[in-house]
C-alpha cells in the first residue's frame, strides 16, 4: 500500500460528471471515494476503475442535511487513512420550473443537496486539509448561475450560493494551503440530463460551441483545478460551456 497516496472524495462520483472525474482522477494514481445513493452504480463505477488498475471505494449515503454530509466526511477520512486531500463537491440535482408551481418542499430538498451539503463536506474536510497545510475543493456550479434564465431560479440560485461559497472558503482556508475553485459547466450529456432529449441540443445550440459537452470534457477542467498544476489559482469559477456565458 502506498502511504502517500492522495484521496479524493468526490460526491455523485457514481453517474455523469462526477464518475468521469472519478475515472480521470483514479488514473492519476488518486484513490477515489466516490458518494450516492445508488449502491449497484455505485459498486459498478469502483469495479471499472479498479479493472482499470485505480483505487475506489463506494459509501452509499443519502445527502440530505448537516448529519449526512459529516458522517460521509468521517467515513472518507478513515478510508483515505486519516486524509482527504480532495473534494469535489458536485452532487446536484436540477430541477426546472414556474417559481409559482415552486414547492416548499421542492426548496427543500435543492437547498440540501445543492447547498447544505457541501457547506457541512467543507466544514468537516476544510479544517483537516488545512492542519495538513495542503488541499484542493472543487465545487460544481453552473452557467445559469451566472444570468437570470426563467425557470431556474430555485437551481440557479442554489449554485449562485457555491459561487460565492466558493471565493469565501478561499478567503477563509487559502492562506491554510486549501485551493479552492469552481468548474461552471455548460449544458452536458449525462443521466441526470438524458431526460431533456433535444432540448439538452437546443439549449447547447445558443453558445458558441454549439453542442452538449461530454461529461469527460467537464471533468478534464475538475482534475486541473484539484491537482498541482492549479497551484496558484484560488477562488476562480472557470466557466465550461462553450461559452455561453461569454457572448
Ligand atoms: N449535466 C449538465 O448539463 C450540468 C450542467 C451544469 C451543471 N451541472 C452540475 O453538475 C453536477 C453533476 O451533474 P450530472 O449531470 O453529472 O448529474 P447526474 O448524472 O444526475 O448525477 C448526479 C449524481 O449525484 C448523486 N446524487 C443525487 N442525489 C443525491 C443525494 N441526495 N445524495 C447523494 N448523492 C446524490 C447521484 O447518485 P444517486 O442517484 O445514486 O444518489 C449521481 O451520482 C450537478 O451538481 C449539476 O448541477 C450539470
């Protein structure tokens, strides 16, 4: 075993963009931890990577407030031997709709997975990564965080959260050695976006680049600002939508 090795937590690192960052940051050499609901995508995304020679392990949880996000931080700790060098905070869910057909409930649960959850990972993980005077956090934003789009308002707003979460965290644990970023994708081919059909290709269409991105080319991004080569950007959201939010 090798002691040195960094662990990275990353959370829905079982589906879409968080498993290709999985997948891109276990062949790195970093032992991955992936998080979510699902144990039988769970336990199929750490047996491709470790088919594929990487170090992963499942912790199936449900993140749904302050409690939840700890015990994950806790149980990343012990599976990575006392450290977690990466977080990447990028369970989401994305809802869209009329604020007037918005339920209480609907606000609920987008703030607790959207918000809540990370804000508690970073409470937990942050103070650890700082103690050991190194560590990286990416947070996984989006473009319509960044303009008023209708119908996003409760999705958007709860990533306009991460947004400034972000640059707070690296006000607070920067000068700890903690680099703290956030990766804004653009529309994206994933599962969690299957459901959209076309409109995923229409909303893409309006950007520059004219097209989803493939949750690889989302990840590529992630793995940069979570590893070395990043070492000297903190606070940033580097948007990744080919560049909608540019024109
Ligand atoms: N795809 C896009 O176009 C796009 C664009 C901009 C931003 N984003 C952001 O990128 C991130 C990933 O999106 P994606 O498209 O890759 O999503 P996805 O395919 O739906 O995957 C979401 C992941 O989050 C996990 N998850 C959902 N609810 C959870 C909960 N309550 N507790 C723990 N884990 C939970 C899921 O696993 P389980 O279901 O097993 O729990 C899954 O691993 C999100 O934050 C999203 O807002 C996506």
């Amino acid at each position: 075993m090798n002691s040195n090795q960094s662990t990275a937590l990353i959370t829905g690192g079982t589906s879409g963009i968080g498993r290709a960052v999985a997948n891109q940051l276990a062949a790195q050499g970093i032992h991955v931890v992936v998080a979510g609901r699902n144990a039988d995508r769970g336990e199929q995304t750490v047996a491709a990577i470790r088919s594929a020679g990487g170090k992963a392990d499942f912790v199936q949880t449900d993140l749904r407030d302050a409690s939840s996000a700890r015990s994950l931080a806790k149980r990343a700790v012990e599976l990575g031997n006392g450290r977690v060098d990466i977080l990447v905070n990028n369970a989401g869910i994305f809802p869209f709709g009329p604020t007037h057909e918005t339920t209480e409930d609907d606000f609920e649960r987008v703030y607790a997975l959207n918000v809540k959850a990370p804000y508690f990972l970073v409470a937990e993980l942050a103070p650890l990564m700082a103690e050991s005077g190194k560590g990286a956090i990416v947070n996984i934003s989006t473009m319509v965080a960044d303009y008023g789009m209708s119908g996003m308002s409760l999705y958007g707003s709860s990533k306009a959260a991460i947004n400034l979460l972000t640059k707070a965290w690296a006000a607070e644990y920067g000068p700890s050695g903690v680099r703290v970023n956030t990766v804004s994708p653009g529309p994206t081919r994933t599962e969690g976006t299957d459901a959209m059909g076309e409109g995923l290709d229409q909303l893409a269409a309006q950007a520059p680049a004219g097209r989803p991105a493939s949750a690889d080319e989302i990840a590529e991004a992630v793995v940069f600002l979570a590893t070395d080569r990043a070492s000297f950007i903190h606070g940033a959201n580097l948007a990744v939508d080919g560049g909608q939010t540019a024109v």
